[in-house]
C-alpha cells in the first residue's frame, strides 16, 4: 500500500517514532516540539512529524534531495554546510541512520548536538554490528556497504555519546532479519485481497 510515495509501512514507522520522541522530550509548556532532522533525505520523517504537529527543519548533504524536498515538501531543508545557521533552540536533533556515514563520527555528533537547548534529547539510530543478523550474515550482512565508513555497538555507540556530552536515556533494538526484500517481493506479487 502506498500513499504520496511512501510505504504505509515506513508511514507507521515514522508515527511510532515520532510518539516515542514526543514522551521523551522535554517541551515547554504550550509550546510545540521544535525537531532537527540531520541527515533528512527526502524529507519523509519530517513530513510525518510535521502532519502529526510538530515543528521540524532539515539538513541534508545531497543537493538533489534537498532540491526535492524544497519542491514538494512545505517545511525548509537546507543543505548540510548551513548546518550552522540553526541556532541551538531544537527540543530534538535526530540522526537516522547517518552517523555510519561520516568521516569523524564524534565530530559530527557534536556539530549536530550543538543545536539542542539544555535538556534537550538527541535520538540517533545506527545498524548495530552486535545484533544477530548481522552475526548470522556475517560478510553479507545488509548493512555491509562501502558507503557505511563505521559500524557501531550499543556499547561504542553510548561511549560515543558520553564523549560528545550526553546522556544514554534509552537505547532500543529494532529491525529484522533482513527479510524485507523477500517480504516486498512476495508482496508485489501477491494478490489485490493479501495485500490490503
């Protein structure tokens, strides 16, 4: 099922984090969440975040994503060096799957950190090198890719936080066994009733 280009899957994903991120963060009272999406892509999350009333920015490191976003999304994403123009009155800064990306991973973290006001809650979601598909897979594995310069343990991964001055609150497991793929071809061939 798709509706606007995204999966109801991902759609029903996005809202979960979404709600989870709205209980942990600390907001004014009567105030909306302000939400810094790094690393924002096409603009999928904060598209979701902003339709379930949240206030959301975004950055991104590709031109062309952030020609898209600016396109047919109504919310400003902007491209990664003007990271700095944000001033540092974000309740949330969210790096979803970026972190492995980056050349200096503590360096980054505190750029994009550097954003919170105090008290703030950064939620950073990395491939986890300790999780069991990945020792199952091994080599083959998913998350294997030469765009991937880092891979994180949940130990590594709260030093790393500790390191760039904050606080672990939580941290969560979430994914599969990498059978997403098997699971979009069985559903493109499945039929109209399995479907829905």
């Amino acid at each position: 099922f798709v509706r606007d280009g995204r999966s109801f899957s991902f759609e029903w994903r996005y809202r979960k984090q979404v709600r989870a991120i709205s209980r942990l963060a600390p907001q004014p009272l009567g105030s909306r969440l302000k939400l810094l999406d790094v690393g924002c892509g096409t603009g999928e999350f904060i598209r979701t975040a902003v339709e379930t009333g949240v206030e959301a920015w975004g950055v991104e490191a590709s031109p062309y994503a952030v020609q898209h976003c600016n396109r047919h999304h109504p919310y400003p994403v902007v491209l990664m060096e003007r990271l700095s123009d944000f001033p540092a009155d974000f309740d949330v800064v969210t790096l979803w799957h970026v972190l492995e990306h980056t050349d200096n991973p503590a360096a980054f973290l505190g750029s994009a950190v550097a954003h919170l006001r105090a008290g703030g809650l950064a939620v950073i979601e990395v491939p986890n090198r300790n999780a069991r598909p990945s020792r199952y897979w091994k080599a083959r594995w998913r998350h294997i890719r030469r765009d991937h310069l880092f891979y994180f343990t949940p130990p590594a991964l709260c030093d790393l936080l500790l390191r760039a001055g904050l606080q672990p609150v939580r941290v969560c497991y979430t994914g599969s066994w990498g059978m997403t793929p098997y699971l979009n071809k069985v559903y493109r061939w499945s039929s109209e009733v399995i479907k829905h």
